[in-house]
C-alpha cells in the first residue's frame, strides 16, 4: 500500500494534470519539472535522463526517462519546446528530484506555442484540487 501524498504545490508555477509535471517561464524561456505528487505517484526517482540539445518536444511528448525501482517511465512535456538545455547535475545526482522537485527542474527550452499550451494547464490551487480528487487524505505542506 502506497504512502498518502504529504508534499508541497507551489504557487507561481503552472502544471499538467495529465502527466503531473510544472512549469515556469522564465524570459523567453520554459523551465520544466516533475511535480511532487508525480514523484509520489512514480515512487523513488534512481535515474533520469533527458533528450538531446535541440530536440524540438510537442506537449505530451516524452522530453526524457526516470528510472524507478521497478520501472523506466517516460516523463511527459507540459508544453511544446526546443531543448536548449537538460539538467546535467540531476543526471549525475537524480536523488535531488526525490527531494526536492521544484529545485531539481529537468529541462529548459523555447516553447513552440507558449499561448495555446499553457492555456491547458492549470494554477497552484487547481492542481491540489486535483490531487484531492486522486488522493482525498493528501496533505500538502
């Protein structure tokens, strides 16, 4: 039996439902993380790693793998991106998603279609609500 969810929604970030992920813009640019529900929900965190430099990723789309105890898992682009940059020290050290997820992002990019894409994803307050719907006793910090 799995662990009730006891973790933190930040706000100021937006995130996928569908495939429990974040994201931030920053600039020109999208930062994208696994949320803490997600890790939750996949289980420990052992590997990650991430597309090539330049891969052009739609929404959806798989940008990277994470490696849990029992399986290899596709991680999930919340919005559409050109990958400009995967996180190196989280593949060397990919024990910091587990601890902390909105620290240890996984990518950054230029989106493809910031407006149409980030219209699908929903705010902070949303999200728990999500989570309460999957997970009623879920206590967020």
């Amino acid at each position: 039996m799995r662990e009730i969810f006891h973790g933190t929604i930040p706000d100021g970030l937006l995130y996928d439902t569908g495939h429990d992920m974040w994201v931030r813009r920053e600039g020109d640019e999208v930062v994208i993380g696994a949320s803490s529900f997600g890790i939750h929900m996949a289980g420990e965190i052992i590997a990650f790693t991430a597309k090539p430099k330049g891969a052009e990723i739609g929404r959806g789309r798989g940008l990277g793998t994470v490696e849990c105890a029992k399986t290899v898992l596709a991680v999930h682009a919340p919005v559409g991106f050109v990958l400009t940059q995967g996180n190196d020290a989280l593949e060397e050290r990919p024990q910091r998603l587990n601890r902390d997820p909105y620290a240890a992002w996984m990518a950054r990019g230029t989106p493809l279609d910031w407006t149409t894409d980030s219209a699908l994803l929903v705010d902070a307050r949303a999200y728990r609500a999500h989570i309460l719907r999957i997970e009623p006793e879920a206590v967020f910090e």
